[in-house]
C-alpha cells in the first residue's frame, strides 16, 4: 500500500494508501484531539507506455512564537506497461526550502539523487530478490484473510528510500459488507519501525490509525471539499508531550535512573542498549537503567564501527565545508571524546536560531544555520564522522522541567549522537549541551528520518509504570 509520510520536526505519520478506480481518492489527516493536520490526494494516470502513481500531500504546523509553515509533498511513481517501477520522483517543499529527489530503478538496485539548495547527494540501495514497490497494494487487494490471516513481504518504501519487510495481520474475519481491521507492521533490518491500525473494505484503506507519543493520528478517506478546508495549523509539541509522574531533581538527573515500561497491546521489542542504556524485558514490561556507566553499549566489531563511520546521504561527512571544520578536531593530540566536546562547540553558531519545521541533513543545516534537536544531531553526528570518529544518532525522548512550548515537567522529543570515544560508546547532545539521565534511547540510525520517526511510533508503544533514583548504599 502506498504510504503517506507527514514528517514533523520530532514525529512522524506513516500509513498505507490504496489504488482505486476512481480519478483522484482524498484523505484527511486528523488528531484524535479533533485537530486537523493536513490531507492527501492519491491518482493515477494511464501513459501510452505505462502509468503513473501520483501522491500529494499537504501538512500545516506550526509550534508556539514560530511561522506557520505549510509542508507540501509530490510523489510520481513511474510504471511502465508490464507493472514494473522505473523511476520515482519526488518534491518536497517547507517554506522556501525545496527537495526533489529522483530515484532510478534497475536490475537489483535503486540509484538515489536527492536535490537541495546545498548540493546533491547520490546513494545506492541494493535490491533483494522479489522486493515489491506498491506497498503491498496488489496483495491486499485480493486478500482473502479467512485463508491467510498474514501478509508478509520485502518493500522498497519512496519515503525513506529503503527496503522494509512488512507484516499486515488481520483482526478477524471480514463483516458482511466487507470490512475487515487489520495491523500493518514496518521493519528495517530486524529493527521494528512502526504500526498502524487498518480499516479495510474489499482491499481499499477506509482510515489508518498511526499511534505518534502520547496522540494518535488517523488518515480517513473524504471528499476533496473535506480534504482541502481551511483549519489551524497543529502544534506537535505541547500535543505529543508525555508528562512525567513528578519532577525530577538535578541530582537525580545527573545520577542513575531506573524507568520501568509496560508494553501496549502485547508488543514487545528490544530497545537499544548504548553506553549510558541498559535494556531489561521482562515479559511485558522493560526496565531502563541510565547513568553514565549503566549500558553495555552498541556492538564493536569492524562493521558495524565502519558503518558507523560511512557517509549517507543525512550524513555527508565526506563533503569538504564539513571535512574542514572537522579538521582542527581531527589533528588535535587529544582524546576523541575531548574531539567530540571540541566539534559541539563549533558546530553551536549553526543552530542559534530555533526552527521545527521539517528535517535537514548536515549539510542542509550549515546552509540554513538553524533548526531543532534533530537538525543538531545530523550536524554533531557528521561532524563527528568527519574527524573520523564513529558516530550514530539515538532518537527518543528527554526530560524537561521547565516550560517548553507551553508544557513543563515532561518527555519531550528528542534526539542526540552517540559516538564511539577512547573504547567506549558515548551520549553527546548538542541541542541541550550535556547528556542526562533523563535521556531514554527508543531508536538508533545514521539521522534519516524513517529512524528518527520510528522513535515516536515505538513511544506510543509503551507506557511509563515506574520510575525511581538509585543510589548507593552509604556503610555505616
């Protein structure tokens, strides 16, 4: 199914889109707040030589003191006449700032180039045997669940621009009329990225429900004078802020938490375990230890160090204004978390100005010069793989006392580096200036936005049940 991805600066809204047989299907974007985020229209065009997919979608935001920005997307699918994906198109506006990203398919593999005002990135993804491109539209339409309650297949997804596996299971058997639910699940790797609850009728999306923090969006299928009336624009922060049980204090902060999480609706997943992170399941609960020595941290064997070390297309650290400023750091005689302190500070007059619309790469952001915490992370975590140090970027939430948007005493959020320093993986985070025990790790990835969006599907995922100091037993 085709997906609709609404990309916000800290959240994400990834659902499923059916071909019909009508010239253009609309679908409204809704809070269960009863606020309104956007729509998206869905067409297709028959060619001479094949068809066209077409998506457009449109998502008004804005957060306390800051512009309304109307984010707008265009997707062309190109088809030729035996079904088979060729290229993809897509445009992406945030205001002034414009992306268009062409992809070419060929046998076994997708050559990306994705466009902006800062230059052009190239990447290219290797295709798995038997990788389909509608999103499984084909298949659903001609599910017959009472036979085969599970949907499994490998997706190359237009959004994220990469391979996906992904699990549709139904609820049940379809009603008289033909409506069916069913849950839709995304992997990358072995990494669960999100979940959506499906209305179907006869194989064609009737609402999806994206679960985002503590709101839930849903995609519903309208008419056009629904889809494009005129409403607010949303404000993601003080909406999909979870507030904390109590305060917690700076001596706290700065010691050892322990957070217990109780699983929603029996899904469990692994959380990621970094140098300050410790990860626990128990049937269906999780306990997270956070300190600065409580994790294992993540792997450190040769690969996953030079994976870690590569350039993407998020993280250009091989582009030469990101390899000079990396360059002092990268000679200093110092220790490499000396290195990563030296790199924050250089990179802080690239983000003195707040923005928290859309998502920009390393790159993008020293053009822009600001930007949220995610914006931070994608320059931090580059720089960092400039200077030849491995880096990653955690996503998940952070604790704030203090008002921010409107909302205090809260996990708001977030995203910060993890870089791998003098043996050991290390937080650094350049957006709040210094790492806490308030800072809860939900997803790893290199910066894209699939991972950072996935850290606020796996939010809503889990319910705070306990949380408490540890500290040390003084012997009398």
């Amino acid at each position: 199914m085709r997906r609709v991805a609404a990309l916000f600066c800290v959240a994400a809204l990834a659902v499923g889109v059916a071909a019909a047989s009508e010239p253009t299907i609309w679908y409204t974007i809704v809070a269960d707040s009863g606020a309104t985020l956007g729509h998206v229209s869905f067409q297709v065009e028959t060619r001479a030589d094949g068809r066209d997919l077409i998506e457009n979608q449109q998502i008004y935001l804005r957060e306390r003191g800051g512009v309304a920005n109307r984010t707008t997307t265009r997707t062309v699918v190109h088809e030729e006449a035996d079904g088979r994906v060729s290229s993809i198109e897509s445009t992406a506006r945030t205001g002034r700032f414009l992306t268009r990203t062409r992809a070419s398919v060929s046998a076994g593999r997708v050559d990306v180039i994705r466009e902006t005002p800062a230059g052009a990135g190239r990447e290219t993804i290797m295709l798995p045997p038997n990788v389909r491109f509608d999103d499984g539209d084909a298949l659903v339409q001609n599910w017959a669940p009472e036979h085969a309650p599970r949907l499994e297949f490998l997706n190359f997804d237009s959004d994220s621009m990469a391979v996906e596996r992904i699990v549709i299971q139904a609820l049940g058997a379809p009603d008289a009329q033909g409506r069916m639910n069913a849950v839709r699940w995304r992997y990358e790797g072995g990494d669960l990225r999100g979940v959506a609850r499906l209305v179907l009728e006869h194989g064609r999306l009737l609402e999806a429900a994206q679960p985002m923090f503590g709101e839930t969006f849903r995609v519903r299928l309208t008419d056009r004078a629904t889809a494009e009336q005129r409403h607010p624009p949303y404000q993601v922060i003080p909406n999909v802020a979870q507030r904390a049980p109590f305060q917690i204090s700076q001596q706290a902060l700065r010691g050892h938490i322990r957070y217990r999480y109780e699983f929603r609706d029996g899904m469990t997943f692994p959380l990621p375990q970094t140098g300050e992170q410790r990860a626990h399941l128990d049937g269906g609960f999780v306990t997270l230890d956070i300190c600065n020595t409580c994790g294992p941290g993540l792997p450190t064997d040769a690969a996953y160090l030079a994976t870690s070390l590569r350039p993407t297309t998020w993280l250009q650290s091989d582009h030469p204004r990101l390899q000079a400023m990396a360059a002092a750091a990268r000679g200093y005689d110092v220790s490499d978390a000396r290195k990563m302190e030296v790199l924050l500070q250089r990179a802080i007059p690239y983000l003195e100005e707040a923005d928290f619309n859309g998502h920009y790469s390393a790159l993008d952001t020293l053009d822009r010069r600001k930007g949220d915490c995610t914006e931070a992370a994608v320059l931090l975590a580059a720089l960092g793989r400039a200077a030849g140090i491995p880096t990653r970027v955690a996503s998940g939430v952070s604790y704030s006392r203090q008002s921010y948007h409107g909302v205090s005493n809260a996990f708001i959020p977030h995203s910060w580096v993890v870089a791998y320093v003098d043996g050991r993986w290390r937080s650094f985070d350049l957006a709040l200036r210094e790492f806490d025990s308030a800072h809860i790790a939900l997803t790893i990835g290199d910066g894209d936005p699939s991972s950072i969006a996935a850290a606020g599907q796996l939010a809503s995922l889990i319910r705070l049940d306990t949380m408490a100091e540890v500290r040390r037993r003084v012997s009398g």
